[in-house]
C-alpha cells in the first residue's frame, strides 16, 4: 500500500515514476521493443478503465510526469483489489498514467505483470516509446517521496 500526502491508497503510486533507460536487449526485427505493449493498451481503450481508489478523476501532479496525471488499472488488477489478502498482483495486472502539461497528453506510462516480474513502458506525447524496462526506479524514487507519493515493492 502507499500514501499520498498523507492518506493511504492502494494502487496509483505504481505508475508515478521517473523514465527508465532501456532494460531489455534488442527486439526481433518484427517485434516492437515493448513487446507490443502500446497496441495491446491502445486496443482495449485504456482509458475506460477502473480507476484506483483516490484517483477516480485527473488530479493535480507535482512530479516530472506533468501538472496532472490519470490513472487507470485492468480488470486483473480490480480483481486483485477485491481479494481479501492480496500478497501478488496476478499476471497480467496492469496500470496506465497519463501525465499533462496544460490539458495536452505528453506522456503514458505503463506497468504490466508478466510472468518474470513487473515490466515499465514510457511513451511521450507522438507514442514514441521513451523507456522500457524493470520500475526499480520507479518504486525507488517513490519510496523515497520525492513528489510526496509513497510506495512499496511491488508483489
């Protein structure tokens, strides 16, 4: 769980993390680096979604991801939420923030739950992919606070 400005939530912080530099080794000439991550969220239409408690509309941001961000989770993810003793995410949990500068999308963010552990995607503003790879970096800068949104590790 982690707690923004002094409230605990249970799911947003997940996706507010600084850019990643690439993780993974070169992709097949026919793969996209991301695995084809991008498509799969763009075609289910993302942005209909669940929403995380606490974050059922765009709020005011305070970190590089820009002055608002939207967040939204998978059904896999809702599920989980449900269960009483959730101990993992299952695989295929997923969640997207939306950062934005002045009402304009600069950048989408995605975590995903594979079977080898959590992936981060960063796109910007054309869905050019900007980073891909582990949130350690994510999850570090979060739970160091530095834009006063706590987080854990991610199960």
């Amino acid at each position: 769980m982690w707690r923004t400005r002094g409230r605990w939530n249970a799911v947003g912080v997940l996706l507010l993390g600084p850019a990643l530099g690439s993780g993974c080794g070169e992709p097949a000439p026919s793969e996209p680096a991301d695995g084809g991550l991008l498509a799969r969220i763009q075609s289910s239409h993302y942005q209909t979604w669940g929403r995380p408690p606490g974050w059922e509309q765009r709020k005011v941001g305070i970190a590089l991801h820009g002055d608002a961000v939207d967040i939204f989770f998978n059904s896999e993810m809702e599920q989980a939420l449900k269960s009483p003793g959730l101990s993992e995410w299952p695989v295929g949990s997923m969640l997207v923030k939306d950062g934005y500068r002045s009402s304009v999308r600069t950048l989408t963010a995605v975590l995903e739950k594979r079977e080898q552990g959590w992936v981060f995607a960063e796109y910007g503003a054309s869905w050019e992919q900007k980073a891909f790879g582990q949130p350690e970096p994510c999850v570090g800068c979060h739970r160091d606070a530095v834009d006063s949104v706590y987080s854990v590790a991610l199960p």
